[in-house]
C-alpha cells in the first residue's frame, strides 16, 4: 500500500529516511492535501530504472518478433564466427 505522508512531515529527515527504506517503495508527499512530491530510498530507485530499461527492451523485442526481426540462433553464431574470424 502505498505510503502518503504531508510535506510538514519531511521536517523529520531520519524517519522519513527509515519509511522510504522500509516501504521499499516511493513515498507520496501531499501539500494543502494535493500530490506534490515523490522521494524513496536510492535502492528503490535503482530498482525503478533497471526494470523500466528491462522492460523497455522486451517491448522492443516483442515488436521485433511481430514484424519478423529474428534469426536462428545457429545462423547468429555462424555470423559471429564469420565475422570475427573464429
């Protein structure tokens, strides 16, 4: 569930640094009762980007086999081999 906490509360830098790490994901920050911010731990944020860029790549991938950009495996490695002389 995710973490909602009011901007006052970032006065308190230890806990708020103990709830992005505990939660292991982001913390919502509101102002005047709105959205305003998101912060969380940099663990969490590295974990974010890895899986947005794995993602990424399947989609791409995905796209790839649907307009018919693949080749063997067999056929891959003899183009390596080819190309490199092996």
């Amino acid at each position: 569930m995710p973490q909602i906490v009011p901007i006052r509360d970032l006065k308190d830098t230890a806990a708020i640094s103990a709830l992005c790490h505990e939660s292991e994901e982001p913390v919502f920050i509101t102002k005047n009762g709105y959205g305003d911010l998101v912060i969380m731990s940099m663990e969490t944020y590295k974990k974010s980007l890895f899986l947005n860029d794995l993602y990424s790549k399947l989609a791409a991938s995905e796209e790839d086999l649907k307009n018919g950009k693949v080749s063997d495996v067999g056929m891959a490695v003899a183009d390596i081999k080819e190309k490199y002389g092996l």
